[in-house]
C-alpha cells in the first residue's frame, strides 16, 4: 500500500512538473521575446572574397605588404602584434636588409634597461625581436584611449567571429545616428567618446574611424588606395598574422588527401589480386566432405549400420 502510495505521489509530481513544461514552451511560442534595439540594429559581417580563402588558398604576398603598410601607418598607433616578429616579414617577401630597416625605423622602441645603470631604457628594434606594444602598460593604453584598452591585432581574425570580414565590416561600417533613429531607439545613442558602429557587437565602439578617407596611405605599388582596399588588405594581413603557416597546412592537407586515393585504390587492388580468390574458395570439411563420406559409408556397411 505504502509503494502505491509512493508511485501515485511521484506520478503527481512528474504530471505538475510536465505541465509546467508546457505552459512556458507555449507562452514563449505565443509571446516571444521581443528583440532589443542592439539585437535589431546589429548587422552581420559582408562577404571579403580574399586569395587565402578556400582548402586551395594562397596569399597574395603583394596584398599582404599593402595590408602591413596600412597597419605600420594607421593601426599601430594604438594596436600591437606581439606574436609577430619583424623577420616574420621575409615570408611577405621582404628582404633581409628592408627587415632591418624596418625594425629601425620603427616608430616605438623596445623596452630594455641600461646596462650601465640597471634603470629602464629603450632601443632601436631588432630583426629578431617581436613588434612592441606602442603603450609601455596596460594602464598607459586605457589611459590614453577613454579607458578602452585597444586589442592585440596578432590574432584577431582568429578571436573574432566573423574572421576577415568581421574586421573589414567594422573598419568601413562606421555610421552617423540620425535623429529618427536615436527618437526610435534612444537607449541605443552614441555617448560622448564613442562612435556609432552597427558591426560591433554593442553598436558603440570606442575606436574612432582608423581609415577616414581614400589615399590616406600613399601605397608604392601603385594600387589606388579607397577605404575599402585599405580596409580590405589589412584584413588579408591580419590574417596571415593570425595563420602565417596556412599555405603550408593546405600544402599538407592536399598531399595527405592523394596518399590517401592512392593508399584506397591500392588495397583495392591488392585485395582483388590476392585475397578474392582466396575467400571465394570454398573447401569441403566435416562429414558432408566427400572422402569423409566415403569412409564413414564404409563404416557402417562393415558393421551393418543401415543409412
């Protein structure tokens, strides 16, 4: 009695909690949650045909070298890339000797400390050495950008979602709020120090406009420099920062893909040529084989089994 007692409560309790379940499911499909204003204004990254794309990708070393003048010009006045080291460049086909000038030109020094008096000190960058970070702390960069601290670039397409277009999307996206659309959405208005920007993930970024207007970097190959381009090749960049051995994992990826063919049809053959007879031969064992009946037949007429 205590057991039916039992099950009855706990056929109760399972019944409540089932229509509990399906009371919410229904009211949310009845009511559904209205999208915010961030929800509804927030746009999804556009489409960046780039050469890396695709299983069969390659950089367009060119590109790559318009995208690192954009980000030494524009970028790397507030971004760092300490994942990169300045003889990473010759695999955009820098030589030697422009890597060195590059690292020595290069308009932040690296931190070091004075061999004479231990204090700290700067020196001119080194082919070997990584980009420094054009802020000396974290407290210096928020300082000096509203309290937003501005990202590393080394990864970014990689920790972004949205990759390269992500990035391209928010460089070119900046926009002006009209007055019907802080008067439709006001929760949504631009503070002071912010900007307007519908492909970051809040609508307000902190970053002003990097890219302001076309010829803004004078490039020497002589492509016209629009802010789209320049938007576009630092994209490309940035990701050969994030993934500078791409060409070689797809190098990798193709030949494991023929060895692999080449491995299937080979056992296919091998198979055919060596195995298949052997399984389709069929050898007679146990008391059904010919000679085995013959013998047992003889068997049994000498002892005079019938059968």
């Amino acid at each position: 009695m205590v057991r039916k007692i039992g099950y009855l409560v706990g056929f109760g309790f399972v019944l409540a909690l089932l229509l509990s379940l399906w009371s919410n499911v229904k009211d949310a499909i009845a009511n559904p949650t209205p999208e915010s204003a961030t929800e509804q204004l927030h746009k999804e990254p556009r489409p960046l045909s780039l050469a890396s794309d695709g299983p069969f990708g390659r950089f367009d070393r060119a590109q790559l070298q318009r995208g690192f003048q954009v980000y030494s010009e524009v970028c790397s006045a507030c971004h760092s890339l300490k994942y990169v080291a300045f003889y990473d460049l010759a695999q955009l086909g820098y030589t030697p000797a422009e890597i060195k000038k590059i690292a020595s030109d290069w308009k932040t020094e690296v931190p070091t400390v004075n061999p004479d008096t231990g204090e700290a000190s700067t020196r001119k960058a080194l082919a070997s050495d990584h980009f420094p970070s054009p802020f000396a702390n974290e407290t210096a960069a928020r300082a000096a950008n509203n309290n937003a601290l501005p990202p590393d670039l080394s990864l970014i397409t990689k920790a972004r979602e949205g990759g390269a277009p992500y990035v391209h999307s928010l460089i070119t996206g900046y926009a002006a709020q009209t007055p019907d659309l802080v008067r439709k959405y006001p929760e949504v208005k631009t503070p002071t120090g912010l900007h307007y920007n519908p492909y970051f993930a809040n609508l307000n970024i902190a970053m002003p406009p990097p890219l302001t207007s076309d010829g803004q970097v004078e490039y020497k190959d002589g492509t016209k420099p629009t802010v789209d381009q320049m938007a576009k090749d630092v994209s490309a960049f940035l990701v050969w920062t994030a993934e500078p051995k791409l060409e070689n994992r797809h190098r990798a990826g193709l030949a494991a893909i023929v060895f692999l063919l080449f491995g299937t049809v080979f056992a296919y053959f091998a198979y055919r040529t060596i195995w298949a007879e052997a399984k389709r031969k069929v050898q007679a064992k146990g008391p059904l084989d010919p000679e085995h009946r013959a013998t047992m037949d003889k068997q049994k007429a000498e002892h005079g089994i019938a059968g």
